[in-house]
C-alpha cells in the first residue's frame, strides 16, 4: 500500500453537501481528483460550489489566487465511476446514508479498483464492518468521517472497522493531516465519537422547540452563549440537512437505544421536503 505523500489519484463519490467538500479538501493538497455522481446537475452544483469556495477563500485571502488556480487544475467531474476507479489510489464514497446502498457501491469499487486501493466511507453513523463485509478486501475499507463545510472544518474521523488493518488506518490517519486535517482514531461502533453526542444535543433541541420551551433562535442562543458552542443545534441541523439527521436518528435508535427516537417536528419537516440550507428552509428561512 502507498504512503500518504505517494498518493497521487483520487475519486470521491457523491458530490453533495460533503462529497465536494472532500473533492476540494483532496484536490487542494494535490491530489488529481474527479467526483463523481449519477446525477449530471449535482456534480455541476459540487464542482461549481467548490470554485465558489476557492473564491471566496482569495476574495479573504486565505487562498492565493495561484492555489486556487492549482486546485482546479486537479479536479475533475464524471459520471461514470467504473472508469474513474479504476486507476484510483483512495476512493472517499459520500452519497446518502442508506446501508444498503453503501453495501452496494462498495461491492462495485471492489470489482474495480485497484487491489491496493483504500477505501473509506464519509458515513455519519452506519456500520463500517458492515460496508466493509461487501469487500473481499475489507481489510482496506475505514470510515473517513469528514465535517461540514469540510474545507472549513478540521476535524476526521478515521473509524477502523474489524477487518480493517492497521496499515490502512495509518493511512488514512496520515492522509487526513496531508489535507491539512486534524484527525481522530475511533473504533466502529454506531454514532462513532461524535454524531452519537451530537445528535442528542440536536434532537433534544428540537423536542424543546416542540414543546414551546423557547424560539428556535434562543434554543440556539442558549448554548451559544452559554455554553460556547460555535453554532446552536438547530442552525447546525439545518447545515447538515435535517434529511441527513433524521437518517442518523433512525439508525441509531434501531442501534443505540430509544433516546434516539426523531422527534415529530423533524420528521413533519422532511416529509414537507424542508431540509435546510440546502432547500432554502429547515428550522431557519436561508432564501435570502
Ligand atoms: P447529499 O444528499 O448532499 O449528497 C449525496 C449525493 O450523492 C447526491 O448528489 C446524489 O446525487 C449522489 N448519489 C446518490 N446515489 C449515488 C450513486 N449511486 N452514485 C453516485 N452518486 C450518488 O448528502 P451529504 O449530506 O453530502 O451526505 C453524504 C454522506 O456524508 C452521508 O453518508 C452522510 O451521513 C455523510 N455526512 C454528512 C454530513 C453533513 O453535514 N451533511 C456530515 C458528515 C457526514
């Protein structure tokens, strides 16, 4: 298997919320990268946001216009994964959170790619051995478990299913820093370290708003100013997509225990397709 610093090609797929993120994130340390999604107008959407974001980061100079040249220069779109694949060094998958069809794409990468490849999962909460078992090389498949805005946020997970061997956890451990991340090691278990406390957090928020304890607002504000938190619970939810969260939820519930259990209000929501930031209402109006 390579080292971090020799690897060269990458394919994330999913170009959503968190896929191009991930695209940007390996393409910036560089990485040749193409994301690649079935969807023709959402790979448009991930690579347009990731120019948008590289924009913005000269516009504030945090990014020079050179490296915002050199990032693009490594980016690629398709919509075919197979041939993407096939020469790929890792392959970070981020389409939704449904076991099944995790199972499934990484049942397909395993036909494909290359014997040494890794593969990591960008799942919040699902089983990685699970995943893996679809693999006859499950000893290279981990969870990397990025954060939303990923070109913002530092934190990774790297989750080591039961199969996985310690040389791809090194890896992986040794990428995330690569791509200027700063990463934990977790042992799979459902919820990982952070989404299992997190969504308590963000699912008693809404209970509360639920029963009228207070606005969405000073739900929020609450554990901002009282607590230090960088975003309310809500306003995240609604960054993270409340379609995404309720998935999370239903998961862990089966998982973890009744505490879990999502909320009506958040169920109501997705079912009327407000989902956040993503489809301009969640707990908060984001049109303007
Ligand atoms: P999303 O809905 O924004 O994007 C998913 C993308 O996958 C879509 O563009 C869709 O067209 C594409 N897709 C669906 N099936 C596909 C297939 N078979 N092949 C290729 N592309 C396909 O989802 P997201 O919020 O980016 O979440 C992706 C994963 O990341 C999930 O497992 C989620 O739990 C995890 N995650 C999400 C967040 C977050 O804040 N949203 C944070 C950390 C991890």
């Amino acid at each position: 298997m390579k080292r971090a610093e020799e690897i060269q090609k990458a394919v994330v797929l999913g170009a959503g919320t968190m896929g191009h993120g991930i695209a940007q994130a390996l393409a910036q340390c560089g990485v040749a990268t193409t994301l690649v999604d079935l969807d023709a107008a959402a790979l448009q959407k991930g690579l347009a946001a990731v120019r948008k974001n590289l924009d913005t980061g000269v516009e504030k100079q945090k990014v020079t216009p050179e490296q915002r040249d050199a990032t693009l220069a490594k980016l690629a779109g398709s919509g075919d994964l197979e041939a993407a694949s096939r020469e790929a060094d890792v392959v970070v998958e981020a389409v939704p959170e449904k076991l099944d069809l995790k199972r499934s794409i990484f049942a397909k990468l395993d036909a494909t790619c290359r014997a040494d490849a890794l593969l990591a999962t960008n799942t919040s909460s699902l089983s990685i051995t699970r995943i893996a078992e679809a693999c006859k090389r499950p000893e290279r498949v981990l969870g990397m478990h990025f954060f939303n805005p990923v070109h913002i946020m530092k934190l990774v997970e790297v989750v080591r299913a039961a199969q996985t061997s310690p040389q791809a956890a090194t890896l992986a451990l040794e990428l995330s820093r690569r791509m200027g991340k700063d990463p934990i090691d977790v042992k799979d278990s459902p919820g990982f370290a952070s989404s299992r406390l997190g969504l308590v957090i963000g699912l008693e928020a809404m209970r509360m708003l639920e029963q009228g304890v207070a606005s969405a607002e000073d739900i929020d504000k609450a554990m901002v100013l009282g607590y230090g938190f960088p975003m309310g619970p809500l306003k995240l939810t609604d960054l993270v997509g409340l379609d995404v969260r309720l998935s999370i939820a239903e998961y862990l519930t089966k998982e973890v225990g009744p505490n879990f259990t999502p909320p009506q209000v958040l169920r109501d929501k997705v079912a009327r397709g407000e989902l956040g930031k993503k489809s301009g209402r969640g707990f908060y109006d984001w049109k303007n």
